[in-house]
C-alpha cells in the first residue's frame, strides 16, 4: 500500500537532479523551481499519508510500524523544507 510512496521518496530527487542537467544553459518554458514546486507538493502529500496510515495501524493495535511510518513521515518533511528553498529561485 506504501509501495509507491516509498518510491517517490527516492525517485523524486534523482527525477529532479536529471531535470536539471538536462535543461541547465538551455532557455524552458518552465523552470527549476516550477519541478521543485511539484516535487515539494508530492513530498508533503507523503507526509500526510504516512502519518495516517500511523495512526491507522496505531489504533489497530499493529504498533511495531507506527514508528516507521512517522520516521519516514519526518524523513519527507525533512526533504520537503530542503527542497522549499529550490521553490524560491527565480
């Protein structure tokens, strides 16, 4: 169920790394910021679903994975904040 969110976590900066070599010195439509923006969102949405789902499993009584689902809920908000300040280039 977390598979893909998991993914994105690691996916996302590598995504973003390609992004910019490809189009550094090159005139875009849309620029770094704008992908930061995008990957910003979708580090935030990771956050809030692993959150949930901790306190899901924790009201279920499934208590060994709570702590990993807030660490990696941190995790993304860890990254999140890093990648706030690629949100303010212009």
């Amino acid at each position: 169920m977390l598979l893909p969110f998991k993914a994105y976590m690691v996916v996302a900066p590598f995504c973003l790394f390609f992004l910019k070599l490809a189009t550094d010195g090159h005139r875009t439509k849309y620029g770094l910021a704008d992908a930061a923006a995008i990957v910003l969102l979708g580090y935030l949405l990771c956050s809030v679903v692993f959150v949930l789902v901790a306190v899901i499993l924790f009201f279920t009584h499934r208590r060994e994975y709570v702590a990993e689902n807030i660490l990696l809920a941190g995790v993304a908000l860890l990254i999140a904040l890093l990648f706030s300040s690629l949100c303010a280039v212009s």
